[in-house]
C-alpha cells in the first residue's frame, strides 16, 4: 500500500499476511461461538483454527472477496430495516380479510460486476420487502413481486447502491447507464 | 426451568401443525418441499425457546444441525427431483 | 439486567406473530411464489426476534455468538433456497398467479 | 406452572407425530411420504429433545432428517427413471407440463 506498484513484492506479502490475518480472526472467533467460553476448548481450538485459516488461503479464489467496513457499517442497519418491514407487509397481507395481493414479475438489469457481489444481491433481494429474486440470467435478474404498486424499483437501486458500498465496488460503472 | 418460553415454544407447535395441511394438499411438489423448510426453521426457534426454557444450552447445538442441514434438503430436491423437462428454455415472460 | 430480561421478552412476544402469519400465508397465498414471499420474509424476521430477545436474555457472549451464528445460518439457507425453489419454478413455466 | 405447560407442550407433540406417522404410512403419492418423513425426523429430534436425550436428538436431526430424507430424494429420481411410464411417482411432473406458456397471456399479466 505504501510504496512501489501494486505488484511489488513487499506490497504482495503484506497484502498476504493481512488476509491470513483477517481469515485467522474470523475463525477464531467461529470457534469462540461453536464451542463456548471454557478455556480448555482452545487446546483443539488453536489447531483448528490454523488449520482452517491454511485451508481457505489455499482454496481461496484469486479474486479475494473485499469487504469494507464502513460499507458494512452502512449496510447492517439497512438491511436489518428492510427486512423487517418485509415482515410486516408479508404478514399484514396474510392476516388482513381481504385479499391484498398484487403480483407481477419485474425485470431489472444490474450493474454489478459477475461472481460473489452479484450473487450476494440477488439473495438479498429475496428479504427486501416484496420482492423475491426469480431468475438470474447475465446481468439480468428477474424479480417477482408481491404487489406492483410497491416502488420496487427504488428499493432494488438503493439495495445495489449498498452491495457495491459493501464489496468495495467503485460507483462510476454505475454512470455508464 | 421458566415457563414462559416453555409457553412461547408451546404457541409455535401449531405453526407447525397448521403447516402440515399444505404438504398434504400443495399442488406442486415444491409447495410440500417448503413447508419441509418451514418446519426446519419453526424447529430452530422451538430449539431455542426450549434451549432458554429448560436452562440446557446443548440444544442450541442441535439448532445449528438444524439449520446447517435444512438447506441441504431443497438443495438436493432442486437438483435431483424437481428437475425441468430436459432442456432449458431462457424465454421468460417480460423480459 | 431486569431491564435487559424484559425487552428480550418483548422481543420474543414480537417475533411470534411473525411465524404464525408466515405458516397462514403458506396456507392462504394463492401460488407457488407468492407462498416463498412468506414463507423466507415472516420466517427470518420472526427468528431475527427470537434470537435478539434470548441473546438479551442471555447475558453472555458466547451464547450471543452462537445465537446470532445460527440466525446467520438460517438466513443464509432460506434466501439460497428460496432463490432456487423460484427459479426451477420458472423453469418448469409455473405461471404466477396474478390478479384477474 | 412450568410442569403443567411442559405437559401440554408434549401432548400436543405426540399427537402431531402420530398423526405425521399415519399419513405417512397410509399415503400413496410416495414424494409425499418423503416429505413427511423428513418433518417426521424433524419432529422426532424434538421429541428426544424433550425426553431429556440431546445426544439421541442430535442424531437424529442429523441422520433421520438431514442425511436420509436427502438420500431419498436421490433415489425417488433413481426409481422414477426406472419405472418410468408404469406409476405416477411425482404427481405434478405431467401438471408442470401442462403449463406450458402462451406467451400472450403472460404478457397481458
């Protein structure tokens, strides 16, 4: 980061041991979950964790996956909120007396890049209020909706606005259309 | 042993009762797969509730089996049962 | 901690009519997508309730930990799933059912 | 207090799995069968759960629900290609069919 080209060979090898270092952490804290607070589980934990940490450098992809934090800061709250107000409107239509559905099916063309961002938004997509992800094909998602008159469309951008927050994608692919 | 989430557990059994309906009468076999998804995720709460309720935090293990394998199922329904008819047709409506 | 012990209670009571109108809707939505929207929707947040309200009950890390790890899990399954179950749905020319 | 609801808890669950356990033996569509059985499994792990045997129920969300409702799955294909024409193994193979789209009234939609 601090001097020379990207492919430096210093640069690499901090780059390296920061990933290692964040994967280390990751599962050490995995473990803290799966096996509790007593000390003595550390003494299979420690292994594992290492272990594990090895086996992920070794199988990971060569586009490492990019998460910044303060996209992260940003996004938790978001989606937190979203989701409940989808279970708000899917449980107001269920319980109400009339029938209060209006389905459809909505195409949306993302700019997201292939491969884990991609993926990533059309699952989410599926706990935004009303909208399921029916389809991916390309760039093209295929959303279906529990009632047109919601404004799926402004949800769907501010969801896309906040994946490419969170994956650390720059915002000027999205000029382009 | 607290009561109340025994209680809380007890409001949720017949979620899973009432569900039971749409396995016997859902008209696709992808309707009966999801109320199979249902219980898994109605079991983890009741787990949980339980878990808190009879003060045993083993059974907070057995909600993670829970939810580490209720994909597994779907999954293997998707690709193995539930297949299309031969070729994939990439015509949808609206496109 | 009273304090803490009663809004996870609260939260809990918040959670439960999300898992019975997720089961009506399962049994009242007219077709196969509209019946995922409840289902993956009124699931996760009723389970996001509960396990906020138990980790506030808790009062320790790990059990928040491991709380929140299978809320993580479930999340994880459910939307994959759902995204799957949709798309053989459209595969197979399951129209959706729409308003007349 | 606690007892009492323990009580009801457990009625209410044995009477659902009873009831799980007769249609699934007595239906004849056998994808429905499997389904029940795997929401059997499920139920079964709470019932160990509330005779006090987390082990057994460990088991048994791992075994009976999470390995063989899976496996049956993979093998009703494996039954479905070979009996193919003699039973109707999955009934809504031949309904999916039938919704093969005129497109005009999807797009009216």
């Amino acid at each position: 980061m601090r001097n020379g080209t990207p492919s430096s060979p210093s640069h690499i090898l901090s780059q390296y041991a920061r990933r290692s270092l964040v994967r280390f952490v990751v599962f050490s804290f995995l473990w803290y979950a799966l096996a509790g607070s007593d000390k003595a589980s550390w003494i299979i934990g420690v292994p594992a964790v290492l272990f594990a940490t090895a086996l992920s450098l070794m199988l990971a992809s060569s586009s490492p996956l990019r998460i910044s934090s303060a996209g992260a800061f940003h996004f938790i709250p978001f989606f937190l909120r979203q989701s409940f107000h989808g279970g708000i409107d899917v449980m107001r239509r269920a319980l109400s007396f009339q029938q209060l559905l209006d389905p459809g099916l909505v195409s949306y063309t993302t700019l997201l890049p292939e491969g884990s961002a991609r993926i990533f938004f059309v699952n989410t997509i599926s706990l935004l209020p009303g909208t399921l992800s029916a389809e991916l094909h390309g760039n093209r998602v295929t959303i279906h909706t529990l009632d047109q008159g919601l404004p799926i469309w402004a949800n769907i951008q501010r969801l896309e606005y906040h994946v490419a927050a969170l994956m650390c994608i720059s915002p000027e692919k999205k000029e382009s259309s | 042993m607290s009561w109340m989430h025994i209680f809380f557990a007890l409001v949720l059994l017949p979620a899973i009762g009432v569900g039971m309906i749409r396995i016997l009468r859902g008209p696709t076999a992808a309707d009966r797969m999801m109320t199979a998804q249902l219980f898994g995720t109605c079991g983890v709460a009741i787990l949980l509730l339980l878990s808190a309720g009879m003060g045993n935090p083993v059974l907070l293990d057995i909600a993670l089996v829970f939810s580490l394998l209720a994909a597994l199922a779907t999954m293997t329904f998707i690709r193995r049962t539930w297949r299309g008819s031969g070729k994939k047709k990439h015509e949808y409506p609206l496109q | 901690m009273n304090i803490l012990y009663n809004s996870g209670t609260v939260l809990i009571i918040l959670g439960l009519p999300f898992f019975l109108s997720g089961t009506v809707g399962l049994i009242r939505f007219p077709d196969i997508y509209t019946r995922l929207h409840a289902l993956t929707k009124a699931d996760n947040v009723g389970l996001g309730c509960i396990v906020c309200g138990l980790a506030l009950q808790s009062g320790s890390w790990a059990v928040t930990a491991k709380l929140l790890l299978i809320w993580l899990l479930v999340l994880i399954a459910s939307s994959a799933s759902c995204h799957l179950i949709a798309r053989s749905a459209m595969h197979k020319n399951i129209q959706p059912w729409t308003r007349s | 207090m606690s007892y009492s609801i323990l009580t009801c808890f457990d009625i209410l669950l044995i009477l659902t799995l009873l009831w799980l356990g007769w249609r699934l033996l007595s239906t004849e569509d056998i994808f429905k069968a499997v389904v029940l059985f795997i929401s059997f499994g499920l139920l079964m792990a709470l019932a160990w759960v509330r005779m006090r045997a987390p082990d057994v129920a460990l088991a048994e969300a791992a075994l009976g629900a999470g390995l063989t409702g899976p496996l049956f799955l993979a093998a009703l294909r494996r039954m479905k290609r070979i009996h193919k024409g003699e039973r109707r193994l999955d009934s809504d193979e031949n309904r999916g069919e039938d919704h093969e789209a005129d497109p005009e009234q999807t797009q009216a939609a």
